[in-house]
C-alpha cells in the first residue's frame, strides 16, 4: 500500500490527486491508473507540493516553465513598499548592508532599461521650429543636412532596432499575444472574400481595391511561408511566435520608400507590420456592417457560417491591439495614419458618432496627420513614388473630412484646421491608372489626361473625383462652422452673406458632368448618379447650416431656410428609396444626419402655424407653406426611419428619439388638438382623449378620418403609425429628455433645433 500522510490518510498516486478523484492506493499501479491505461504514470510522490515545476521545449531549443509568470510591475513587485527607494540616490558615505543592496537592486534595474533608439524621427517640423533656422537659406540646409545612411549603416541601424526591441520594449507576453492574431490569419480565405464585398459595394475613394489587394496578397505570401501548408502541427506556437517577433522586427524600423519604387516592392514592407494587419481587420470590421446576414460571403469552405457581429467585436480588439503595438514601438509611419483613420471609422459605425472614444481616436489621427507632415507635404517630394504620394493626398483628405463631420455632429471645433494645411488636392485618376503610371515611369503621360482646372479632360467620374468633391465641400463645411461655433464674430448678417456667395460660387464652377439636378422622378440608375445625388444633399445642407445661424442670429431668412429644408427633404427620400434597398446601414444614416436637422424645423414650422391659427391671430398674417406636402414627406420619412430602426446601431438612440419626435408632431398636426391654453395637468393619454371629444361634430371628425386613410393611401404608413386623436401615439417614458406634455407642442422639438449633425456616410472613408 502507499505511504501514510501527516493526517494519517494513505497518500494518492499522481494522476488521481491532479484531476481530485478518489484513488484505491493499491501498488504498484491503483485501480483508475489501470483501468485508463496509464499505468506508467501511476507514481506516489511522498511530498507533490515539492516537486519544481515541469519544463517543456518551446522549439528554439530552450526551456521554459509551463506556467510563465508576469514580470511584475512596480505595483505588484514583492519586497519594500517604499516607492521612494526606486528613485532615491544613496548618499556618497560608506553604505550599510541594506544600502549595498538596495544600491545593487537600482544598478540591476537600470541595467534593465530600454536603450535609446538609435533613430527617431521627431516628425514634421515647421516654420517656428528650433530646426527652421538651419534650413534656410538653401546653402545652410546643403552644410548641415545629414548625409545619407550607406546600405551597411541601414543594416546596422536595423540590426541595432532588434536588439532595441529585444531589450525590454516588447515582452514574450506581447509576442504571445502578436501570435494569437497571426493565428486569425489561417481565415484569410474568408478576409479577402469580405474585402471584395466592400470593394464592390461602397467603391471606397482612400484605400481602393488594389490597395486591399496589395496587403491581403503579401499577407498571404507571409502565411505560407511562416505556415506552411502541412508543416507540422506540433511547432505551430512555436512557427507563430517566431512569425510574430519578425513582424515586431519590421514595425521597430524605419520604412522607408523612393522616387522609383514599385507598388509591389513597397507593400511587400509595409504589409508585414502591425499597422497594416490591424488596417486589414478595420477594413473588415466596416465591412460587417454594411455586409447582410447569412450572405454567401459569411461562409466557409466546410459549410460553418460566421457571425458577423462577434466578428465585428474581434476586428475591434485585434485593430486597437495593433496599435497598442505601435505605440508601444513609437513607430511612426504612414500605414498608422491609414490604421487610425479606418479605426476611427469602425469606431463610428459601431458605437455611434456621440460615443467619446471615436472622438479621442480623431484626436490620435489627427496628431500623426500633423508627425507625418500631411498637412504640407513638399512640392516636389523625391522620397516617394507617385502612388504614395496620391495616398497621402487621399488619407489627409478623408481624416480633414471626418473631422469636420464630427466637429459638425458634436458642435466642437475642428481638430485639422485649414489655415494651417497646405494639402495637395487628390489626382482626379482612378487608383488603377495612378498605379500603372507609378510602375511605368510614365507620369508624364498620365498628367496630360488632367486638365488645367485638375479635373480629368475625359469627363469620367472616379475614385479621384469623390477625393476631389469631398475635400472641395470640407473647405467649404470648416468656413460654415467658423461662423456657426465661434463666439467672437461680429457683423454675422454680412459675413453670411459673404459665405453664401462663396458657397454659390464654388458649385457653379464645379465641371458640368458632377452636377446633379432631380429629374425624371429623381429615379437614380447608376451608382455615379446616387454618389451626386448624395453630394447635392451636402451642399443643401450647408446652405441649409448657413440660412440657419442666419435666422438664429438676425431673424431674416426664415422663408428661405424652409425653402431648402422641403428640398433637402424632397431629394433626400429620393435618394433613400434607392439605398434602402440595397444598404440599410448607409440608409439609416442619412435619414439621421441629414434628414432629421430638416425635418426638424419643418415640423418646427407645422407647429407654429397649428398654433398661430388656434390664436387670436390671423391666419392670414402666415406666408404661403405647402401643408400638405410637408405633412407627407415627413411621414413617409418617419415610415423609413422606423423601418430601418436596428438596435445594434450605434446611433439608435438619436434615430429612435428623432422617431418619436416626427411622429408626435404629425400626430399633433392631423388629430385637430388645436387647443395649445389647457394648463399642463393631464397626461399624453388624457390629453388624446380630450382632442377626440371636442371635435367640432361628426362632420369634423369625418373629414379627419378621410384625411388620415388619404394620407396612408398615398405615404405606404405602417399600420403601427396611428395618427387619429382616437388611437394617439404616446412615446415612451423612459426616453431621457423627452417632453410628456402635449399642451406645449413647441417643446417637443427643442433638442431638435439644439443640434447640427453631419452628413455624408462613413462607409465611403475606405
């Protein structure tokens, strides 16, 4: 039998005591032991608890415990807990036993410290730098400038930046957690599948498809040469670690690029880092929204779907991972800024544009933009092939744009302003032809297709032409929101006026072709048409923003202001009776951030007149407002905003209260509760009940009836919609903010007249 315990109780073999089951205690091999078949393992240890821990070979030849523990930290390190020690010097007299050691320890710890890079870039440096002064004149910048590294000295700089990165920066624990997103990879197949239904769905304008394909492809190569296709199984870890710290390598150094380099021989560099593995997750990330669910492009080759929101949650974490890298690197290079600006984006999109960490991400976009020196890149840059150079244009265009959209949204002043930017304006090529250009050598050629006013001589609308409108259209948006967020200007009625002409100015000198104008129904055919169709509403809405402040201001302009809020709401169902069908994300979008500000003041201006007319005042007093087809346009605008109402939206919450607020007012307008003077005693319910008992007769109450099933014939209203004073909407209680009284219709759309949203698409920012 087996030896007796302090307890006196016969000690369990070594299988039995690990998995907690009870033993028999028989010699040599116990009953469970033979009876599983692992009578080689049946061993009773007279004291386990001794036993060190079991080393196991990770596959470079070295041992490691099992069970690695942390490093610990400053907070959790054992010994003293007098943090005084970590920085306090000993005096110069003869130490004491205790001193020597705490001497040793602070020798050991700097011993530990990360050595200084052996190259930073501090970044983009301006005219009042300390640096400006030795680069002018051009004589000074020839004597001073450094010299050129040779191939040797970039091999020992690059050698250098491993041992940097070994030194402490990165820890296994970082390599460990590198490699479980290299693991993601072996999904590539079903990535690039995804990349290809954005591609072909959104026809993104920054990162087209043949920059998709560039890293997808390298990535690839990467993988099968770091994972072979039946290597085996049993070094996979060890095959991803090694993966992972050659991809840690390459983010430490430096990336660098010239005049006649190909696209193939930069993306083969820039594909293996962390900034661009983490792009390719954002990429993903976007996709998943817009993506429908049980598409075909959700399933993999053995017939298993993907879901995609859990995969949109992944592409998150994996995507902040990466940059957690980054900055952990300090790397500085231009796929960052291309990583932190599609971040930002799938930030956005997954938790809404109010939500605070897409706002601080901008803040982190927006300072790599001004590192980088995108903002005033050189006139002739020779460090740079032309395919660079037309991504940088487009990545500083769509970061200047985004911060306008949330400056805009949230009412806060833009982060990248335009009197400190000198930015170039994007080729107005495809993508497809810039590349060939590039390889070819044949810029020459290239930039005879672009005429003197930059627009391409052929007509043709293209990737660089969206580039082009939108930065043109963010110029102008940042000149609107200076008159609308600063509160320092004076003589606002004619510097309005100012902008307004400039504003008119600018479109009419846009090239015929990018003009669009409703016509035949406003029934868009093509995706170019729907593109200019959604680019009018922009426009609209600045002249919209700019009638706005005007009346706020001054009190003018009020007939205009409705004027451009009917056709902003008039082209705006055209357009979404289009996209619905199609994309219910990007529909819910617009009926958010354009339609709701325009729908906004007309159901403002619905309100008014209901009560002007239960006044004592003449209604003749009123100026002509078609009644009529306001009340139509905004019901049919409701039955879409509550058709396309999904509660994994991030901007739910601003779509479901802009709901409730269009349906009230309509119900307000069309149930004849004219009577604006009760005191504020009674409920949402009460009040309903009151407006359908003082109808004025049956005759009334016939022709309210009448309108009503008119108006449902007419507008396709869901049944759920019930306007009528007998059957009265009341919104929920628990919607912060929102007015329960139905005696003071104005203030249901205070909040409403409170806020300027933004406009365009996030989906197009790829």
């Amino acid at each position: 039998m087996s030896t007796r315990r302090r307890n006196g109780q016969l000690s369990s073999c070594e299988p039995c005591r690990k998995i907690k089951l009870r033993c028999d205690h028989v010699l040599p091999v116990c009953g469970r032991c033979r009876q599983k078949g692992q009578s080689d393992r049946c061993i009773y240890h007279p004291a386990p608890l001794t036993q060190p821990r079991l080393l196991v070979n990770d596959g470079s030849g070295s041992l490691l415990s099992k069970k690695r523990k942390h490093q610990p930290s400053l907070l959790t390190k054992k010994g003293s807990t007098n943090f005084l020690e970590q920085y306090r010097i000993p005096t110069a007299t003869t130490p004491s036993k205790n001193e020597a050691r705490r001497t040793s320890s602070v020798d050991e710890h700097r011993a530990k410290r990360p050595k200084r890079p052996v190259s930073f870039s501090t970044g983009f440096l301006g005219p009042s730098s300390y640096w400006s002064t030795f680069e002018e004149p051009e004589e000074s910048s020839r004597i001073l400038a450094p010299k050129p590294a040779s191939s040797s000295e970039q091999t020992d700089a690059h050698v250098n930046s491993e041992e940097d990165m070994e030194s402490s920066t990165v820890d296994l624990e970082q390599i460990g957690f590198g490699a479980r997103i290299l693991a993601l990879l072996d999904d590539l197949p079903l990535f690039e599948n995804l990349l290809r239904f954005r591609s072909e769905h959104t026809r993104p304008w920054i990162f087209g498809e043949m920059v998709t394909k560039e890293v997808s492809e390298t990535l690839l190569a990467s993988h099968n040469h770091w994972m072979p296709h039946g290597a085996n199984t049993k070094n996979q870890k060890s095959r991803l670690r090694a993966w992972s710290k050659h991809i840690f390598n390459n983010s430490a150094s430096t990336l660098s690029s010239h005049r006649n380099m190909t696209v193939s021989e930069y993306f083969s560099v820039a594909s293996t880092r962390w900034e661009s593995i983490g792009l390719m997750f954002a990429w993903i990330g976007i996709t998943t929204m817009m993506i429908p669910d049980g598409h075909e492009c959700l399933r993999l080759e053995n017939g298993a779907t993907v879901d995609k929101h859990e995969l949109r949650t992944l592409a998150i974490e994996v995507s902040e991972t990466c940059l957690g890298f980054c900055d952990k690197l300090a790397t500085m290079s231009d796929p960052v800024s291309w990583l932190l600006l599609q971040h930002t984006v799938l930030l956005l999109d997954t938790f809404g544009d109010s939500d605070y960490r897409p706002w601080r991400k901008l803040g982190e976009l927006s300072t790599v933009i001004f590192a980088l020196g995108l903002h005033r890149p050189k006139p002739n840059d020779s460090s740079a092939p032309l395919f660079l150079l037309e991504i940088r244009r487009r990545v500083m265009t769509g970061a200047f744009l985004l911060d306008k959209q949330l400056a805009t949204l949230l009412g806060r002043p833009p982060r990248i302003a335009w009197q400190y930017c000198d930015a170039q304006m994007p080729l107005d090529l495809p993508y497809e032809d810039i590349f060939v250009a590039s390889d070819g050598k044949d810029e020459d050629n290239m930039m005879k297709r672009i005429g003197p006013d930059g627009w391409n001589v052929d007509g043709q609308f293209n990737s660089g032409s969206q580039a082009r409108l939108y930065l043109i259209f963010a110029i102008m948006r940042e000149k609107i929101l200076a008159l609308v967020l600063s509160p320092h200007l004076d003589d606002m009625a004619r510097r309005i006026s100012e902008t307004c002409a400039e504003h008119d100015r600018l479109r009419s000198t846009m090239p015929e072709a990018l003009k669009w104008t409703p016509s035949g129904g406003c029934q868009m055919t093509d995706p170019e048409e729907e593109f200019l169709a959604h680019f009018h509403l922009e426009f609209l809405n600045n002249d919209f923003m700019l009638h706005r402040v005007l009346v706020k201001e001054t009190g003018d302009g009020k007939d205009k202001l409705l004027k451009v809020a009917r056709e902003m709401l008039t082209a705006l169902l055209a357009l979404v009776s289009r996209t619905m069908l199609r994309s219910r994300y990007e529909s819910i979008w617009i009926l958010c951030f354009i339609g709701l500000p325009c729908a906004g003041v007309l159901a403002q201006e619905l309100l008014r007149r209901l009560q002007s007319r239960s006044s004592s005042s003449s209604a003749f007093d009123l100026a002509p407002f078609p009644r009529s087809e306001v009340i139509q346009n905004l019901s049919v605008f409701a039955s879409h905003l509550n058709a396309l109402l999904n509660d994994r939206d991030g901007n739910h919450d601003i779509a479901l209260k802009g709901l409730h607020a269009i349906r009230n007012v309509l119900d307000h307008v069309l149930s004849g509760d004219h009577d604006f003077s009760r005191p504020n005693n009674n409920s949402n319910n009460d009040a309903h009940k009151a407006a359908g008992d003082n109808q004025d007769g049956p005759a009334a109450s016939t022709s309210l009836s009448l309108e009503n099933e008119r108006l449902l014939a007419t507008t396709g209203i869901p049944d759920d919609m019930a306007f009528t004073a007998s059957v009265g909407w009341a919104p929920p209680s628990d919607i912060p903010g929102w007015f329960m009284d139905d005696t003071n219709g104005m203030e249901f759309m205070t909040w409403l007249d409170k806020l300027d949203w933004g406009q365009d698409t996030l989906l197009s920012y790829s």
